[in-house]
C-alpha cells in the first residue's frame, strides 16, 4: 500500500472514531472543523435534526496569515453561536490533531463564549 493511501485511511479512521463518541443535540451542538488547503470553515450542528445553526469560514476574512485568520473564523462562530442563543458545545476536531489552526480555532471560539 502506498503512503499516501495509508495516511488517508488512518484520517478516515481517526475521524469515524471521533464522530462514534460525539453526538450534537439542540441544547449542546458539535461544533465541528474542516480544513482545506487553502480555508478553513467551522459549523454549529444540531445531529438530532441534521440542521445547521450557524457557521462561519475564512473565504471572507481578512488578513494575512492562515493562524489570523483560523482565530478570526474562531471569533465568528463564537458570535453566530450567541446569535443563535448557543453557549455549550461539544468539539469535534474531524479527525484533525488537535494543534495548529485547530486549536486557535478552538482557543478564539472559548473566547469569545462558547463553552466546551
């Protein structure tokens, strides 16, 4: 098996195995986190009636660097999640390691008042 193969399929596993033990419900949604090469987007999401509450991503934000602008979408969906009377969360890294512009997401998001 090639490299890269391997690597998608420890991803793939890492991230079923996050999702088997989180669940978001209306009082206490998942906060959940994707990253692509270039932006990076963050959901509020009720799993109970697979809807979406709020979310916010970096294709609109300004600023230079990708750890500014991790922490700037972490602010906005803090303040949608206040909009949508949301304050507890439960975090899903998606199968990411928890560092990087995954954990300033997180950090900017407790900031701003999201509990989790």
């Amino acid at each position: 098996m090639k490299t890269n193969q391997k690597k998608q399929q420890n991803f793939i596993r890492r991230r079923a195995r996050v999702r088997a033990k989180i669940s978001g419900t209306a009082e206490r949604p998942r906060l959940t986190i994707f990253k692509s090469h270039r932006y990076i987007y963050a959901q509020l999401v009720d799993d109970v009636q697979g809807h979406t509450l709020a979310s916010a991503d970096s294709r609109g934000v300004k600023g230079g660097k990708p750890t500014e602008q991790a922490k700037q979408v972490g602010q906005l969906i803090a303040e949608r999640g206040k909009a949508a009377k949301v304050t507890k969360v439960v975090f899903d890294r998606n199968g990411y390691i928890y560092g990087g512009k995954i954990k300033i997401v997180a950090d900017a998001a407790r900031e701003g008042g999201l509990n989790f």
